[in-house]
DNA sequence: GCGACAG
DNA sequence: ATCTTGTCGC
C-alpha cells in the first residue's frame, strides 16, 4: 500500500496558505451554469484522520446521477498535511483527494465535496480549491453553518433561504428532507448556485447529506481502517 | 482581549 | 474530524 505525500511547495504557515489562497481566488469561473442535474456523473469525495498516527485518507466515489448507482471508486492514504485551522480546511484534505481523484477508472464529472466553496472567510473554501485545481465543476455541502447566518428554510424538503456573510449571499441553506436540519449549499467552481442546490436535491432522495457524501464517507473510513491496521506501519 | 469557527 | 452506550424507530 502506498503512502502518498504532500506535494512540493506544499504551504507550511498560516500565512503562507493564506496567501495562496489570495492568489488562487481570481480563477474561480463563476459564469457556467454547471452540468444538467439528474445526467452524466457526480462524485463525492471525503477524507478521514487518524491524528495519532499522522494520516490521513481520501475517498472519491463516482456515481450515475440518474440512477445513484456507484460507477467508480478510488481512496488515497497519506501524511496530514497541515492542522486544521478554521478557513484553511483545504491545505489539510486537498493532496489525499487529489491523489484519489487521479486513481478513479473514469472521469469525475460534478464534484460535491463536505465543505464549503465561496462560502468562505476569503471566498475561496474547499470547493472552490479543488474546482481551481483540477478544473473540473465543484461545489460544496457543508453540515454546519460556519461563521454565517441564515433564517431557518420551511420545514419541507426543498426550503431555502439565503446564506449570509453580513448582507452578501455565499450559499444557501437548503432543507433536504422534510423536517431535519439543512445542509449549507455554495458553489464552488463553474457551477452557479441555483444548480448547486438542483443537485444537492438530486443526491438526496433519502437522506440528509447527498448520496456522494455518505459513500464517500464510509469508504474513507474503511481505507483509514485498513491503512491503520496495516503491518507496515508509518515510519519515519 | 475573548470567543466562535467547514472537517 | 474524533472520542463513545444505549436507545428510539423504520
């Protein structure tokens, strides 16, 4: 089992991921519409951590957007590559994703990640990070609200209102099941918002999180399992 | 200055 | 994220 590591030039500091980020947040493309949801193919991707043990590993799950059957699957383990620190969630889950998104048989498609993308303190998250890297459409399905605010949706399944950061709407908050807690919706990369709720909607006819969070989920962990138990274990 | 803060 | 038992419900 290979280990993979963090990529060269990797930013070391708070301030030198910061920094990146500055840089990279003027190629976001904003002005696609995105993929038709409900056709072609959606991945999730999710990473899991063991901290005592220094890693970290990703899943990325493919799935048929018309039938959410699973197409393809790839995993990646690795070092963590940086700590987490509220605003640079992506210098820690990025190499492990990207090292799994290139093992994936087929190509990714969408990209729905466990996060957020414009919905960020320099509107440049998670999503909008890997979207800028790989050039493929992303967007972000965060579990909590962050540092935003939003009015509570209607209480059935495809209320929304309004993510905010003081007055400017970065995402939405979106009610996918009738009579749970919403998701937090944001776009991340050549995808507009309006298509990145169509497509939360799409991914979740049973459960809260879409059906590529929860696959990509359980799959992590298990490759987190199976890398943890592994006789080689992490050496120096 | 202090607390909050995606995963 | 992760640490963790039982428990209520489909």
């Amino acid at each position: 089992m290979t280990i993979v590591g963090v990529p060269a030039g990797w930013p070391a500091t708070e301030e030198e991921a910061r920094t990146v980020q500055d840089e990279l947040r003027g190629r976001v493309v904003l002005d696609e519409p995105g993929p038709p949801p409900g056709t072609g193919l959606v991945t999730g991707v999710d990473v899991a951590y063991d901290d005592a043990l220094d890693l970290v590993a990703a899943a990325a799950v493919v799935l048929d957007a018309t039938t959410l059957d699973v197409v393809g699957e790839a995993t990646a383990v690795g070092r963590v590559s940086f700590p987490y620190v509220p605003g640079l969630l992506a210098f820690r889950e990025i190499p492990a994703v990207l090292a799994a998104l290139d093992r994936l048989p087929c190509p990714p498609g969408l990209v729905v990640c466990d996060g957020y993308g414009l919905a960020h303190p320099r509107r440049f998250g998670l999503a909008s990070h890997l979207g800028v890297l790989t050039g493929l459409p992303t967007i972000g399905v965060a579990k909590n609200p962050f540092t935003f605010t939003y009015d509570d949706p209607g209480p059935a399944r495809g209320g929304s209102a309004p993510l905010l950061a003081g007055a400017e709407e970065v995402g939405r908050a979106l009610r996918t099941r009738d009579g749970v807690k919403p998701v937090f919706v944001s776009v991340g990369h050549r995808v507009g918002l309006a298509g990145a709720v169509a497509h939360t909607l799409a991914l979740t006819p049973r459960f809260r999180l879409p059906e590529t969070t929860r696959r990509a989920d359980a799959l992590c962990r298990q490759a987190l399992r199976d890398a943890a138990s592994f006789p080689p274990p992490p050496g120096r």
